[in-house]
C-alpha cells in the first residue's frame, strides 16, 4: 500500500454559516416547535419520549417502551469518573458505596424556559444594622445578578444596556438552549408577538440588530421593553405597561404585559403560580447561527500511479508447485490479470494494468487511519489516466 502526501494547496480550511429558523407558539401550557406535533409511538408515549416544543439531543429511545429505556451508566470507583451534574458531595455520599452505579436517563432534551424575578432587594441583608430586621432576596434573583457584567460590557451598543435598577425590579427573561441557536442567535432576527383572543396585541423586534427590543405593534410602539443577550440566548423582558384587557391569571398582574410574556413555558428557579391562561397566546421567532468548520481534501493519482493492487484478484492464479524445503520456500511467480477489453471479438488487448479506486484512506502523521473515503462509483484507473478525488470533513 503506497503514501502520497497532501501537497500545500490540497487542503482548504472553510467555515459554512447555517441559519436555522424556530417559531416557537405558547399557549395554555403548551409549547409547540416550528408547527410540529410529535407523532405518537406504539407503546402508550410520544415517538421520541420528548413532550411538544423539545428537542432530543442523540435521538436515543426512538420508539421504545417506557420500561425499558436504555441508560448510559458509570461504576462508582477509585477512579471518580462520573456525570457532571454528579457533585463531589453527593459523589462522596456512604449511602452510595464503591461498586454502585450511576446512570444518566435518556433522552436528553431542551426546550424554551422562562424565568421570573419578582421586585425586592437584590441582596440579602442580614448585618448588624438591620438585626431583628433582616431581608432575604428572592432565590431567582441569582439569575439577573449573574447577569451584571455582561448587560454593562454591551453599554458601548445602547444606553439601554444599562443594570441599573434591574437588580430590585421585575423582570421576565426567557431562555432559549443553545442546542437550537448554536454560536449566537442571528441579530436581527428576534421577533416576539403577544396574541390576546388570537389577535396580535403587541409585538418585539430587534429592528436595529443591536439588541435592544422594541415594541414595534402595540399600545407603546417605539418604546424599549427590553434586551437580547445574542450569544445566552437571552430575552430579558422589562416593559410592565398593560398590551390589553384580558381576565387570565397570570401571576404576576392581572393584564398582559411583557412581563407576563410566555406565561405556560416551564419555569427555571421558583415557579410562580398561575391560573388558567386561555386567552393570551405567544410566539417567540428567531432566527440561530451555526459555524460550521469544514475541511477539504484534494487527494490526487497521478498518471501511472496507484496502478498496483493489494486484492488477490489482481494476479492470476498460480502456475506449477510451491517449492519448499527445511531451509528454504519459494513460490512461483504470478503476473498481473489483464482486464483490458478489445473492441474486436476474438482478439486479446495489449496488457494495461489497471486498478478501480473504491476508497480513499485518511492517515495522521504518525500512518494511523483516521477516516475512509468511500466512492459512489469505483474510478477505473490505468496509467495513462489521471484523478483528483475531492473530499469534505464537517466537524
């Protein structure tokens, strides 16, 4: 088997940039993605074993029942090797003896989350000058705290990008995994439009991609109701003004507003109560942005190369015996099959080796093969021909 190294020119180093597009509708506790219903399986659960507006990581479990899910799983030893979500302490816990097995369920999935942040102090304040006084901030305000740095480093983009007060005020942030946007979501592309009896009774957009929201259908067209944070996937919602009459119980005041946005999405920290939500609905729209790098791979075979085949269809069978002795072996030598075909009948063409190339080999430096081309149709190849065998490798 020969080695022919890739000449300077022969790889080529791209990124293709994909733009999947999401609409998520929210309505009454139901999140459906891009229009889709999932279809059920044949075992009493949905085909994927995922619920409306999620998605599943590796599509593991397709259309298995729901008592015998297959599980990733680790042994417990001295080698501490375990899950992430598997913390020290509770790695370290004697009610989990060396020998024991922790599994990891599958699916893993991801949908849209909303998270709300009630108003009140920012921190809790328990020192001396307020003893026999003290206050506890809401657990959910970690969220918008973490938040800080990242709003303020953006001020160069908007005033907007201000923390300000946010830190004691509402606010409605709804998250978006990164499963779905994949390096950041596409500015510009962020639309939120708030349906009461199924009419639109407002509507967000990043108009000038800077990431600031502006209501752009609605009772404040032209105000700011809020922040994008493109690379988290962040929607951080403060516009408190009331869109329209409505009589749903949304938890967090008795008219829709954007702080009330998403209303049904499952809840990330402390949950806030709500009632029944059948006249407003939701659609978050937007718009992700994959890079993908890729590799191309120009592998040449040059005339009168590669013209020598390994497969032992390539030689003839053997004539005469095989001559071995205590000291010695010899076997008879064989000649390369002639394939070539005449265009006369009853006539034998002049011998031309030839080869078919089916596959391709990728090796590292050190000749380990590290992926296998394989051809739609294998290339007749003779000495007098030449090939170049283009290849692409998406990371």
């Amino acid at each position: 088997m020969s080695f022919k190294r890739f000449g300077s020119q022969d790889l080529v180093y791209n990124t293709l940039v994909a733009k999947p597009e999401y609409k998520f509708i929210v309505h009454n506790g139901k999140v459906y993605k891009n229009n889709e219903i999932l279809p059920s399986g044949d075992f009493s659960n949905t085909l994927k074993h995922i619920t409306n507006g999620e998605l599943s990581f590796h599509e593991l479990n397709v259309n298995r029942p729901s008592d015998s899910l297959i599980h990733g799983f680790i042994s417990k030893d001295t080698t501490r090797y375990s899950y992430r979500t598997i913390s020290a302490a509770a790695f370290d816990d004697s009610s989990s003896p060396y020998g024991s097995i922790t599994k990891q369920e599958y699916p893993l999935k991801a949908g849209i989350n909303r998270i709300y942040i009630p108003d009140g102090p920012e921190f809790d304040d328990r020192s001396f000058a307020n003893v026999g006084q003290a206050t506890s901030a809401n657990s959910n305000k970690k969220y918008i705290r973490a938040l800080k740095n990242v709003i303020n480093s953006r001020e160069q983009h908007s005033e907007k990008f201000d923390y300000g007060t946010l830190g004691t005020s509402r606010v409605n942030m709804i998250c978006v995994p990164a499963i779905f946007y994949g390096s950041e979501i596409d500015k510009g592309s962020i639309e939120l439009k708030y349906y009461v009896t199924g009419t639109l009774a407002g509507r967000l957009q990043d108009i000038n991609k800077n990431g600031i929201l502006v209501e752009t259908f609605g009772p404040m067209s032209g105000s700011t109701a809020g922040v994008a944070i493109y690379e988290q996937g962040l929607m951080i919602l403060t516009g408190s003004w009331n869109i329209a009459e409505n009589t749903d119980v949304f938890g967090v005041g008795t008219k829709p507003s954007w702080l009330s946005f998403g209303t049904g999405l499952s809840f990330v920290g402390e949950q806030v109560t709500h009632g029944a939500v059948l006249d407003s609905s939701y659609e978050i729209n937007f718009k992700g942005t994959n890079k993908i790098p890729t590799l191309t791979m120009m592998a040449h075979a040059g005339k009168s190369e590669f013209n020598y085949s390994n497969n032992p269809s390539f030689l003839e069978a053997s004539e005469g015996e095989t001559l071995f002795t205590d000291y010695s072996f010899s076997e008879q030598g064989k000649k390369i099959k002639n394939i070539a075909k005449s265009r006369y009948n009853h006539y034998s063409a002049s011998f031309e080796s030839t080869t078919f190339i089916s596959k391709v080999g990728i090796y590292d430096e050190n000749k380990n093969l590290i992926a296998i081309a394989t051809l739609a149709n294998p290339l007749k190849k003779t000495p007098s021909r030449d090939y170049m065998i283009k290849m692409r490798l998406d990371f």
